[in-house]
C-alpha cells in the first residue's frame, strides 16, 4: 500500500497529525492508541488541570474535534484512564487509519530527495517489523 503521509505512533501527537491528514496512515508498536497512558504517569492521574471553556486553552483536548476532554471528566486533575477512552473515541470519530503491532526500526533518511521539479517531497524508506 502506499500512502502520502505516514505518521509514526499513535499517541497524541500522532492521533492530531492524522486527523489533519487525507491519506495517512498511522503505525503504531503496540497494539492500542495511546499506550504510553495505560501505564504512565504511575499515580494515573495528568499534573495538567483540564480546563473547562471559561478558562483559557485547553491543553488535553484535540484540536479541531467537535468534543471536549472536559466533556469525558471535570476532575480538575483527570484520570488517564479518562484520557485513553477520549482517545480511542476520538479515533472512531476522525475514521483514523492506524496500523497496530507495527515497529519502525530504522529509517533511512538518504532515501528523501528534493529537486527542482518538486516543491516538497517528503518520503522516506522504512524498515518494519510485523510483531
């Protein structure tokens, strides 16, 4: 399969990239969105409050999505657990094409080229392990 954009991870930064992206495609180690949040921070709680509309930006919620983070929890300071389940949902809603159990072990970074005929070209060769 080829795609435009490959995006490596699907934590959130990559869930964002993604949902900004037409034709992407998401390659994740593990086998779920966020896994990193399953188990850390170990109290299993942000130390960053979440921020309802009245108070300035909210830092724990996607950019551009019709739902809040607010709207899963109102604990000032939230339960990942909460943060996981606004992920996964998140996900379902952007219609996010993730590859799970895929590892990127090397990238070689002399495979990107750039001429006179292009504007941008960003590609890469990557090398995966199916786990």
């Amino acid at each position: 399969m080829k795609y435009t954009h490959v995006i490596i991870g699907a934590g959130p930064s990559g869930l964002q990239m993604g949902s900004f992206l037409d034709d992407h495609c998401i390659l994740e180690k593990s086998s779920q969105v966020c896994s990193f949040f399953r188990t850390y921070p170990r109290q299993r709680q942000f130390i960053s409050i979440n921020k309802s509309s009245d108070m300035r930006l909210d830092w724990n919620s996607f950019i551009g999505d019709t739902v809040s983070f607010h709207d899963y929890t109102e604990e000032l300071y939230p339960k990942t657990d909460d943060y996981v389940r606004y992920a996964e949902d998140f996900v379902k809603r952007k219609n996010l094409n993730i590859q799970f159990n895929y590892e990127v072990t090397s990238l070689d970074r002399k495979s990107t080229r750039l001429n006179s005929s292009h504007l941008v070209i960003s590609y890469a060769v990557f090398c995966l392990k199916k786990k």
